[in-house]
C-alpha cells in the first residue's frame, strides 16, 4: 500500500517536468524547486510507507512469536505430563503422550500456516526477515520434535519394562496366592455377601462333595439346621464390619455326618467375605474326652479323698489299741511279765508307733498330690527358719549349728514349701545326730538364672550308688536301727518340688554329709 | 479332780473306751463318766430322750468327749444338733478322735466345738492329753450357766 502511494508521487513529478518545459523555459529555477520538492516528498513518503510497513510488520511477527511460543509450550507440557506418566508406568500413558505429541505437531503446523499467511499478507522487506525467523523456528522445532520423539521411544521402552516387571509381580502373587489356596489344609472361601461361595480351595473336598455342588447352593444349606440361626447372625456381624474369629458350626458332609469347622472370616467394602475354616472335629472330640476324663480322675480324686480319710480315722484306732492294751499289761501285770515279756512288749509297743507315723507320712504324701497349689512370692529363708526353730524344739539338748542364708524366695505353695523344708532340715537334723560338731546349712546358687536352694550337712551322707533310690517311698539308705524314720519323708518332698514344677537331687559322701538340691517353677504349666 | 460333775464320752469302740476310761483314771480323773456309744444315743441322752427320757433334762454334763466317726449319727451332725439346741448350745464340746484331717479340723470348729484333740497312739502320750484335758474343761475353764440358771445366779441363790 505505501509502494504504490510512492508510484503516484513520482508519476506526478514527471508530468510536472514535461509541463514545466513545454511552458517555460525561465520557469526552470521553478522546475528545480519542484524537483527538490518533489524529491523531498518522495522521500517523506518512502520513509513514511517503510514506518507504515515496520508497523504493518510489528504484529504480524508478534503473532507469529506467539503462536510458536504457543506450540512450543504445548509440546512441552505435553512431553512433561508424558514423562509423569510414564513415571507411574501406566500402560495407557504411552498412548496418551503420543496423542499430545500429534496434537503439539497439529498445533504447531497450524501456527506455521497461519503464520505463513500472515506473512503472505504483510509482504515487503519485512517478509524476508519473517521467514527467517520462521525457517529458524521451524529448525528449533524440528529439533525439538525429535528430541521429543527420541525421549518418547526411550520412556515408551521403560514403561515396557516396568509394565512387564509389574505384570510378572502381580502373576508371582497370583501364583503363590494359588498355591497356598492349593495347599491349605484349612478350609478357604470367598463367598457373595448374599451367602454363595464364589470359590473353595481344594480342602473343602473333604467334605465329599464337588466344588461344582458346593458352588451351586447357598452356604447355609450345609449348615447344620440347628447351627443356622447363629450362623446367620454371625454373618449379619460379619457385614456390619465386625470379623468373625473363631465361630463354630458344624458343617452337612456329603455321607451324611457332620463336622465341626471354626471360622474365621473377613468382609472386603463390597461385601465379597473371605473366610477360612478349620476342622475342630476332633479337637472338640478330644475336649468330650478330656472333660470325661477330668470327671472320671475327680471321681478317683474323690475316693482317693474318702479312702484318705478313712486310712486317717480307721488304721490308727487299733494301734492305739495295741500300743494302750500293752502300756496296761506292762502296768498292770509287770511282774508276770518278767524282763523278756516287758522287753517284748515294748517292742509290740515301738512297732505299733512307728505304723502310726507311717500312716501319718504316707497320709502327708498323699495329701501333698491332693492338695490344690496357691501360688505366690514366698520367704523361703522364713521358712528355713521356721523349720528350724520346730526341730530345734524337739530335741533341745542337741547342739548343732545351723547357718540359713537370709533374704532367698521364690514362687510356691507355701504350705507345701514348708514341707519340703521340714523335710529337709528333719533329715539333716537325723543324720547329723551322731556327730558333736553337726552342722546344717541353707543357701542358694544359680543355675542358668533359676535359684537352686540347697540344705547341706555334715551327717551320716549316702553312697552316690544308691543316689536314684533316695526318693521312692519307702527306700530307705538307712537301716532303722542307725536313723529310724519311714522312707516317705523324700519321696513327698520329690511331689511337692515336682508340682511346683522343679527338680530335686543330692550329692553326699558317706560319713561325710549330704546336700540337698531343688528348685521351683523351671517348667510352665505346674500341675 | 473331781467336782461330781458328769463327762459324757462318745465313743462306739469298746476298747478305745476302755483305754479313754484308764486314762482318765490314770490322769486322776474321777468324775462321773457317761458313755453312749452312737450319735443317737449321745442325743438321747443329752436331751432325755429314748432310754434316757427319765433322765433330769437341767443336769447337763460338764463336758462332752466327742468321737467323729460314730455309727448312726457321726460326731459332726451330734455337734451340730446339739448346737442348734438352746440347752446344750454352750456345752464344752472337747473332739476327740483319730484324725487331724483338715476338712474334721475345719468342719468341727464350725460347728462350734471348743477344742480339739487327736488322740495320740502312743498310750503315755494319751493320758498325758487326758489330763491335761481334764485339768483344763474341769477345773480351770468356768462353764457357762444353762438358760434356767441365769435368772436363779441373778438372785444370788446359787
């Protein structure tokens, strides 16, 4: 438009010449003036249509500017979000970023005609630069494109990876999962919320029936019609979220008996439940049985009772017979007697006493079994005193020493650890009885953590040979004319230790003492 | 030791009676000793009833020797009757019998006994329990008055 202004302008100047000469020649200074004139405005126009096209030209550029920076930042965005994801490695993403690339490349076309026309229309000088600018961009771009490309290819192929790697996790789960469901001995199921199972595991073939049977009626129908109702609102539990541990019901098999299964079941948020369940058959079998068992060993524990009680009152009564009717012959009739016949007596008398302790000891022992154990922190050095002071009662002319360690306890009955104390310290207060400088002592020592108590003297001891008779009842390592006594006194202290459940054992040398061993509470569930 | 009150000794064993009456003896005790030999007849006495309906219902023993194991009614089911009797519900119960079972130990000072003696086999041993037994239920402890006599020590006219 500024170019054929600048035409009319110069067409006008020559016509004004030719008229100028034609006229008159002394209009030449005139003419010259024109010219310069003229020249003058031709100039003005020139610059004014080139400031006409430069802002001709201005927006033209900016659009074209725009409209690639545009492109530009579409790719970008669109190869951004690609790697994102890409990243996450879903398999859809490489689709997409390929999508956005095609888009982007759309786009960007789309801004190079547009711009193209642009420049079309605005022509002149300003083109040029234009379309450098443009054959520039084009380059940038192409690059870009390609660069874009190549970082496609290479996310598209680790997306592959990572599809794959995710694809050979998920069939390695769905693998194990399937082995173990395969395996289980337990029962396993998934089942709608509406009560059919979905799927059993092969466990459930010991019921008898196929899975095609099992999954063609509702669970329910298996169920016991007695264990119904509370299987069904065990299931209403089970939806409103609470899990299901341990519920039992007995479950239809395809002979036509029942068995007992656990359940323990799980919901998922739509309700699918997931469920296991045990054959208790047999462990609740065995329970009938143990209970049976515990009813009958009562019963037994019962007579034991009564049989104890009878041996208390009914043996006793005829050796007080024995023992008082022969005190009244050795009153009454002494001098018929004579030495032997009082001598006899006596004896008559002796045995009749000891039976009367052997009664009481093995009435002690049995006692001990009974008796129910009340477990607490016990003193056992109080007890050893206590022991102590009893013996010490009974014969007190004797002098031994007695040495107790202070401040030992432990957990027991301790009515039944003051037997064993008694026990003890009555033997080493026995067979320290034929020495002047006897000497009893009770301490403890560890052994891996645990206390062991002892109670040593220096007596009359044992031979190690015969150490594993030391605790039967009745064996004695004594004959009664040395140490009298029952043989029970040891075997009720192995009950007491064993219910308390620790172990007992000595160590002695003849004529040199003997030291007494236990300990408490080594193994769990004491009896 | 003897203030002529009555000791009434259940005891269904012949023999054991005779060797509870020796040590008695033995332990000078020379009161006047009732036996009855079942638990029924330890009742009958004390309440004079059966053979014993003739018998002074206010003149109650000054104490009672009781054996556990009694044919009829054992020693247990006499103490509980005669506790739940408002004439013999204060009468020194002393038992004295075979065991030291726990649950008689237990059972016997439930029902009310007052003491509790084993008796013990060796014979010198049982006339030592014997008197002190005796020195102590009779001479010693002071028995408290039958319900009659509660009105008659008020007035003073004992």
């Amino acid at each position: 438009m500024s170019l054929s202004g600048a035409a009319r302008i110069r067409v006008g100047i020559v016509t004004d010449h030719r008229n100028a000469q034609d006229v008159d020649l002394q209009a030449g200074a005139k003419l010259r003036k024109a010219e310069l004139d003229a020249d003058a405005k031709l100039r003005k126009a020139e610059v004014e249509a080139d400031a006409k096209v430069q802002r001709a030209e201005g927006p033209a550029a900016a659009k074209v500017q725009k409209a690639l920076v545009d492109a530009a930042l579409t790719l970008q965005h669109a190869l951004v979000e690609a790697d994102a994801k890409l990243q996450r490695a879903e398999g859809p993403a490489a689709a997409k970023v390929r999508k956005a690339l095609v888009e982007a490349a759309l786009t960007l076309q789309l801004a190079l005609v547009e711009a193209d026309a642009k420049v079309q229309r605005a022509k002149g000088p300003a083109a040029e630069k234009i379309q450098e600018a443009l054959a520039e961009a084009t380059l940038t771009l192409q690059q870009a494109l390609v660069e874009a490309t190549s970082t496609l290819r290479k996310a598209e192929v680790a997306a592959a990876e990572k599809l794959r790697q995710a694809q050979q996790d998920l069939a390695y789960q769905r693998d194990v999962f399937e082995r173990f469901f395969a395996l289980s001995l337990d029962m396993m199921c998934i089942s709608s919320s509406a009560g059919e199972f979905m799927r059993v595991s092969p466990s459930f073939d010991a019921l008898g029936y196929s899975r095609e049977e099992l999954l063609s009626r509702p669970a329910l129908d298996f169920v016991h019609p007695d264990d119904r109702a509370v299987t069904l609102a065990q299931r209403a539990k089970l939806a409103a979220g609470a899990p299901t541990v341990a519920f039992e019901n007995r479950f239809h098999c395809k002979d036509g008996s029942y068995r007992w299964l656990s359940w323990v079941s799980g919901p998922d948020s739509a309700g699918t439940m997931y469920s296991m369940a045990r054959d208790v058959t047999e462990a609740r079998r065995m329970q009938g049985e143990l209970a049976q068992a515990k009813d009958a060993a009562d019963v037994v524990n019962r007579e034991l009772e009564s049989f104890s009680y009878s041996v208390a009152h009914d043996l006793r009564a005829p050796l007080r017979s024995i023992d008082g009717f022969s005190q009244a012959l050795l009153e009454d009739c002494a001098e018929k007697l004579g030495t032997e016949g009082k001598r006899y007596l006596s004896y008559i008398r002796e045995s009749a006493q000891h039976m009367a302790r052997l009664i009481d000891d093995l009435l002690g022992l049995s006692k001990v079994t009974r008796s129910e154990l009340h477990f607490e922190d016990v003193d056992i050095s109080s007890l050893a005193h206590a022991a102590n002071t009893r013996i010490q009662r009974s014969e007190p002319k004797r002098h031994v020493t007695v040495v107790i360690e202070d401040g030992l306890r432990g957990v027991g009955d301790p009515r039944l650890l003051a037997v064993i104390l008694d026990n003890l310290f009555g033997n080493a207060w026995k067979f320290t009885g034929k020495r002047d400088d006897g000497r009893i002592e009770f301490g403890a020592t560890s052994e891996d953590g645990h206390p062991v108590y002892f109670v040593r003297d220096n007596g009359a001891g044992f031979d190690m040979a015969f150490a594993n008779k030391l605790f039967g009842v009745f064996q004695r390592l004594h004959s009664a004319s040395e140490f009298e006594g029952t043989g029970v006194g040891l075997a009720t202290v192995q009950r007491v230790v064993g219910r308390h459940g620790g172990r007992v054992w000595a160590e002695g040398e003849v004529d040199r003492g003997a030291t007494f061993y236990f300990t408490l509470c080594e193994t769990a569930g004491v009896a | 030791m003897s203030n002529g009150k009555i000791i009434l000794l259940v005891e269904d064993d012949p023999k054991d009676e005779l060797l509870t009456l020796r040590a008695l003896e033995k332990a000078n005790i020379v009161n006047p000793i009732v036996v009855a030999r079942d638990g029924v007849e330890a009742l009958d006495y004390l309440f004079s009833r059966g053979e014993y309906a003739h018998r002074d219902p206010m003149a109650m023993p000054q104490l009672l020797l009781l054996d556990l194991k009694l044919p009829k009614l054992n020693g247990l089911e006499v103490l509980q009757a005669l506790r739940e009797h408002a004439l013999t519900k204060l009468l020194p119960v002393v038992v004295l019998t075979s065991s030291l079972e726990e649950q008689d130990l237990i059972r016997s000072y439930s029902l009310g006994a007052n003491s509790y003696v084993r008796k013990p086999v060796d014979f010198v041993q049982f006339v030592d329990a014997v008197r002190q037994l005796g020195l102590y239920w009779l001479v010693l402890n002071e028995t408290a008055p039958l319900p009659g006599e509660v009105s008659v020590m008020g007035q003073g006219h004992r």
